[in-house]
C-alpha cells in the first residue's frame, strides 16, 4: 500500500488555534447572551414593584373613599390587616405573608381591598408612609435598574426620600403617592 508523505496528508481534525478561535467566540457570545437575560430579569423584577405598588396605591384610594382617611402607617407597613376601628389598634400588615397578616380588609365591614399584600421579588422592602398631616401616603420602592425613567428625579442611584436609617433595602428610587402629594413630601 502506497502512503503519501507527511505534508501531503489530510488531517480531518481541528488545530490547536482553530479550536482556540472557537472556543473564544463562544465565550463571548455567551456573555453577551446571559448579560442581556440578567437584564431583562432586572427589568421584569422592576416591573413586578411597579405593578405591586400601583395595586396597592387602588387599595388605599378604596379604603379612603369608604373612611375618610388612609390607614396608619407603622415601620414603613400599613396599619389595616385587618383593620378595626378606634379604640382598637389595627394590625400591622406583613408584605407577601401567606396568613391574615397580610390581607388588607375593614374587620367591621367586611370589605377586603387586598386579599394579600405583595412581597417584593427580590427580597427588598417596599415601605408605606403617611403625610404628616395624615391626608397623603407614599409608597415606595427599590429599583434595580439604574437606567429607568421611572426613578425620583429621574436619578435610580442616589435618591433617598426616607429619614436616615430607613430604607427599602437599598435606596428608595421609586415612588407612587396619593395625588395630594409628592414622592418628596415630608
């Protein structure tokens, strides 16, 4: 049998460079692939707060047009869960519980305006507040998203509304309030 010699063979495998060339290509697609999934992650979590708060800022309008007023806020949670009239003192509602501590009703009534308070998606802290005068409230929240024009100011990095030492687990950015007042307003 007849063999050709060493230059003239065919060899069907890869070289050493073309595996290299492969392999970094790869790379750098997947990054760019997982970068843009981590992405769009951080901004459907961001969407869920919006949509969590907005529910939330109806059910306060509701409870308001049925009383008069906004339920108590008590370290950043709503003071309605369920809620009974003075003298006694409502309980204070668990963001995402699974029990009664989380369902936002009138006791006396009977009336529900959130069957179960939402729980952020990332373990963040949504937090309630009442306007001074009790006639306001303001919602708020963290995002992830730096770059979105929902933030307070515009400005998702160094927006803090809160008095110091609280928090919604990172810097309160984002906002929805009765139509009385602002995301600033003391």
């Amino acid at each position: 049998m007849y063999s050709l010699p060493y230059q003239e063979r065919k060899s069907s495998a890869f070289t050493l460079i073309e595996l290299l060339v492969s392999v970094t290509i790869l790379g750098i697609l997947a990054t760019v692939v997982l970068g843009g999934f981590r992405s769009s992650q951080m901004r459907s979590r961001d969407a869920k707060r919006k949509s969590d708060l907005k529910q939330i800022a109806n059910a306060l309008e509701m409870f308001y047009s049925d009383k008069g007023f906004y339920p108590p806020s008590n370290n950043g949670k709503i003071g309605g869960c369920p809620y009974y009239a003075p003298p006694n003192t409502p309980i204070v509602c668990n963001w995402g519980a699974t029990d009664y501590t989380s369902e936002f009703k009138d006791a006396n009534s009977g009336v529900t305006y959130f069957k179960s308070l939402p729980k952020d998606p990332s373990g963040f802290s949504y937090y309630y507040r009442l306007t001074s005068d009790g006639k306001g409230f303001q919602l708020y929240a963290h995002l992830e998203n730096d770059q979105d024009q929902n933030c307070i100011d515009s400005n998702c990095s160094t927006v803090s509304v809160l008095p110091s030492g609280v928090s919604c687990s990172g810097v309160c950015n984002f906002a929805i309030t009765s139509t009385n007042v602002t995301a600033k307003t003391n």
